[in-house]
C-alpha cells in the first residue's frame, strides 16, 4: 500500500493535539500535517466542556497544589509553576484573539472568580497560612482572604445560606480566575487549521498500528471507521495525542522510553442543575479540601460553567472505578495495557494502592442522596431533584516504575518523548487542558529542537507568546506586563 507523507501526523483530536497544531502551523505554515481522530468529532472526549470541570487551573483555589506535610509546612512551588504556566497558556489564546482566528473570548473563557472553602478550626488555619505565603508572592498579589461569615456571604451566597452559626470558616477569592469550554476552544482550533494549506483533517480514523521504518520515518496504519478501509501515513513525526489512548498507541510505537509506563483509569462523574433560579445564585468555582483518603483529582468544587454559551452549575467530581481508558473505549483496555516489563509496575501500584481501589469502587456504588449529601457541604440548601448525575470524561493517572524498580502511581502529566525526537505522547490528565500550550512548546523543544534554536522560530515564538524563554515566577514586572494584557483581551477583569 503506498503511504501519504506528512510532516507531522498528529494523533487525536483534543485539546493538545490542536494546540500543537496551531503552534506548528504559526511557526511553520508549509508544513504539512494530519490530524487523525476516531470519533465523528473533535472534543468529544476529555476535552469536551461537560467532561472536564473546565477551572483554568492556575493554583488560585485547588488546596491540593500546595500540600501540607505532618509538621504542618505549606509547599506552594507547584501551585507557581501551575499559575505561571497558565499564564503561558492565555498569552498564546490572547495573540490568537487578536489575529481573529479564535473568537470572542466568551465563546471559550468566561471571568469566574476561583475561591477556596474551608471549615472547622484546623482548616481554617491552614487556609489562613497558604493565604500568607501566597500572596507574598507576585503571581498571588490580588489573592483576598476572609473569616468573616458576612463577607464569604457576599463572595459565595449559596454556599452560607442556612450555614451552622458559630462554625468556623475561611475562604479566599482571585476575581480574575476563569470558566474554560476546552471544547469550544478546540473546535475553533481546529475549524481555523482545516482552513490551511497543507492541513488534513481524518474523522472517524483510528490509528491501529505503527512502526519506525528504517527511513527513521514513521509508517502509521489507519483504519476509516466508517468504510473500513485501511490508510498509510508516513510521517516525519507522531504526536501522540489520543488522551486515555495515549499509552495503548505508545507501547504499540515499542520506543525503548515506552517500557515500564502503565495506566490507572478513573472514572468521573458530576451532579448538574440547571434552574435558573438557582443558577444565578452563585458565579465562582468554589473548591474544597479532599475527603481524608480520597486522591486529589477528587477534590469537591461547585462550579459555575459556561457551556456553549449556556449558564450552568457543577459540582464533584465523583470518582468512579473503571477499566476503560476512554469514555468511548473498551472495558478490555486495561488488561490489553498489560505488558511483560509494565506487569511488576502495574501489579505494585494495585497491591499499595487497595485504599485507593476501594474508595472509587464505594464512590461508583453511591446513591443520588448521599451525592446530593456531599454537595450539602457546599450548598447546604440543595434539593435532590434539583440535581442530576451525568458522566465525566476518563483520566488515565501515570503508572512507571521508580528508581528502586518498584511501581509508581503519579497524579502529573508527562510527555514521553522518543530520543530521536521522532514521536511524543502526552500522557497523564492534571494539571490538564490548561496548561496544554506550556505541554506543546515542551514537545517542540524537546522534538523540534534544531528548527526552535534557528533565530526566526525564537523570533516567532517571542510574538505567540511574550514571556517565551524567561520566568514568570521569578520576574514581577514581566508578569505585570503579560497579565496587564491577558486580562484584558480576554475580557477576564469582572466589572
Ligand atoms: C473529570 C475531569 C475533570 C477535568 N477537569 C479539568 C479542569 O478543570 N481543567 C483542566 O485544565 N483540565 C481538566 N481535565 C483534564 C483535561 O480534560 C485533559 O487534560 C485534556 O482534555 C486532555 O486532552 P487530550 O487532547 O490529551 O485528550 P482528549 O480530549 O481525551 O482527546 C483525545 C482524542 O484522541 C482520540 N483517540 C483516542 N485513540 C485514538 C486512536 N487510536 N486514533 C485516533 N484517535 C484516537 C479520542 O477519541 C479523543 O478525541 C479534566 C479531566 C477530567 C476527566
């Protein structure tokens, strides 16, 4: 069968496949790429608004990004490189705003102010000591703190509605924190590439196999889902982008740097209510600490969202026990994910982790009043048949082995990338869509790194996105300077 050459063939068509598109496309337009996507849409995993809780995650209001240990030290390193990286991440929409090839913010990012929610006294000093340490630093500055029962009533009024008097609570607030529709994002994304020359765009094609030719090219086999016929590609580069498909395609690609990684799919699900007259009581994210042995992507938050346009609420997310990998895979891909040099990873990670097994497979099996319970932590006010259940999307959490040999599980996300530069896969789900532009430029220095030295793509990068190259965690002008401009073309400053 005679192959079709590509520059770059681009697996899947979510969020960070887009995004590395986009940036290619901008540094390089003759470049010619391919996107494949199995489904009869892009988005409609992961990165579709209903299957994500859409927080532009910038550390403001997930307590789990600055971990307290046993002596009661708070760790804000991650949750720096987290906002700095969303930072990252809105530079490159705002230039795509203004170049009018995404559209009005609101159609993907709406203002939501991003608050934390804490009760009880030993919480509450906890809150009061991250508050501290971050707002001591730049990237945190605008980060308000309160104890007052007044003002939290002010800041999140279903939340203090009918709320035990006397309790103590604390919580704080970032006004410029946002609401994301990844999907929207990425439909337009990828609306704008199929509208370039040189870009293809295959629904409904699966990628089945590939193998590493001795031309150092890639010959990929993918089959149209519709006609069943099979299609060659031979490309320059595989950017492996299928989110909980990542790892199958990975092992399948029997790079050396493949060997030890395997997967620990979680399910989600979220309780819904779309009453207007509920709805428009509250318009933040509000997120709270995790039940004591629950894993952090379970972290409880009532969400404002904005879906196509539509005012919604969220809250959860329910973790759930699953053995897919996608939310539109199989229940064999967790057993086919078992390999000869993953099985002693996979096995340890299942053989330390039987609390964690235990408490999504209790959280699968709960009832709507016990769901509609929780939620009362959060809006104590809430009324069962207000709510509805709907599923989330899946997230496959990192299995690879640590330095003694021994299976690890990591709650990251990682790109694993061949040494040759010739393939990268994305594989983890958090800190997620929001921090993809940091990812894809990560995979181009990593995978493109003659042609990101050259002066004309330094140059280039410069203008996609300003700050490339130095640090925002350690430079406070450049930050003023970068927000100054992302708050504003993004329309994120609320009145
Ligand atoms: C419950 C939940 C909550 C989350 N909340 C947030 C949040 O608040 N903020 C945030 O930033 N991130 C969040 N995330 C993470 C975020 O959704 C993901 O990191 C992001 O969407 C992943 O994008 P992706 O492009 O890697 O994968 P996906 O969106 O899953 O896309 C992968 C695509 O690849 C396709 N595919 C798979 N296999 C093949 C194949 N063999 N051939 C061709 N195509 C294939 C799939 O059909 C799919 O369309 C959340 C995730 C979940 C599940």
């Amino acid at each position: 069968m005679t192959a079709k050459d590509v520059d770059v063939l681009l697996v899947g068509g979510g969020v960070m496949s887009a995004t590395l598109g986009m940036l290619l496309k901008q540094l390089d337009p003759n470049m010619t790429i391919t996107l494949v996507e199995r489904l009869d849409h892009v988005a409609h995993e992961s990165t579709d608004g209903w299957n994500n809780a859409g927080t532009g995650h910038a550390g403001y209001c997930e307590l789990n990004y600055t971990p307290e240990s046993d002596d009661g030290n708070i760790t804000i390193n991650r949750a720096l490189s987290i906002n700095a990286n969303f930072e990252v991440t809105l530079q490159f929409w705002s230039y795509l705003v203004e170049q009018k090839i995404l559209p009005a913010p609101s159609k993907f990012i709406n203002p939501t102010a991003h608050q934390s929610f804490v009760w009880g006294e030993k919480d509450v000093a906890f809150l009061r000591k991250r508050h501290e340490l971050l707002s001591a630093h730049h990237l945190f500055a605008e980060m308000q703190y309160s104890e007052s029962a007044e003002q939290l009533a002010e800041w999140m009024p279903l939340v203090m509605q009918q709320r035990q008097d006397g309790q103590p609570v604390a919580a704080t607030r970032v006004e410029h924190g946002s609401d994301v529709d990844f999907g929207s994002l990425t439909r337009n994304m990828v609306s704008h590439l199929t509208t370039q020359d040189n870009f293809d765009l295959h629904l409904s094609h699966a990628v089945k196999s590939l193998r590493k030719g001795k031309n150092g090219r890639w010959r990929v086999i993918v089959k149209d889902e519709q006609s069943g016929e099979e299609k060659t590609f031979s490309a320059g580069f595989v950017f492996l982008g299928a989110g909980g498909g990542s790892l199958p395609l990975l092992q399948k690609s029997n790079i050396e740097e493949s060997q030890g990684y395997g997967g620990f799919p979680v399910s989600g699900q979220w309780l819904v209510c779309k009453k207007p007259e509920i709805v428009q009581q509250h318009h933040s994210k509000v997120y709270g600490k995790a039940p004591v042995g629950a894993p952090p992507m379970s972290v409880p938050h009532l969400d404002t969202r904005i879906i196509n346009g539509k005012p919604a609420l969220l809250f959860g997310p329910f973790a759930g026990f699953t053995t897919k990998f996608l939310k539109k895979g199989s229940v064999f891909d967790l057993f086919s994910s078992v390999k000869p040099y993953n099985v002693a990873p996979m096995m340890a990670v299942g053989r330390d982790n039987m609390d964690l097994t235990r408490y999504l497979i209790s959280e699968s099996f709960q009832s709507h009043s016990n769901r509609v319970a929780s939620l009362r932590n959060f809006f104590p006010d809430a009324k069962e048949e207000d709510w509805t259940l709907q599923n989330a999307g899946m997230r496959v959490q990192i299995i690879k082995k640590d330095a003694k040999g021994h299976g690890k599980l990591e709650f990251g996300t990682e790109i694993v990338a061949a040494k040759d530069g010739s393939l990268a896969a994305l594989l983890g789900a958090s800190p997620g869509a929001s921090t993809a532009v940091q990812a894809m430029i990560d995979v181009l220095e990593r995978c493109f790194s003659g042609r990101m030295a050259t002066p004309q793509w330094q140059a280039r990068m410069k203008e996609l996105v300003p700050s490339y190259g130095q640090s925002l965690v350690d430079d406070a002008e450049l930050l003023r300077t970068v927000r100054e401009r992302t708050l504003t073309t993004l329309e994120l400053r609320r009145d």
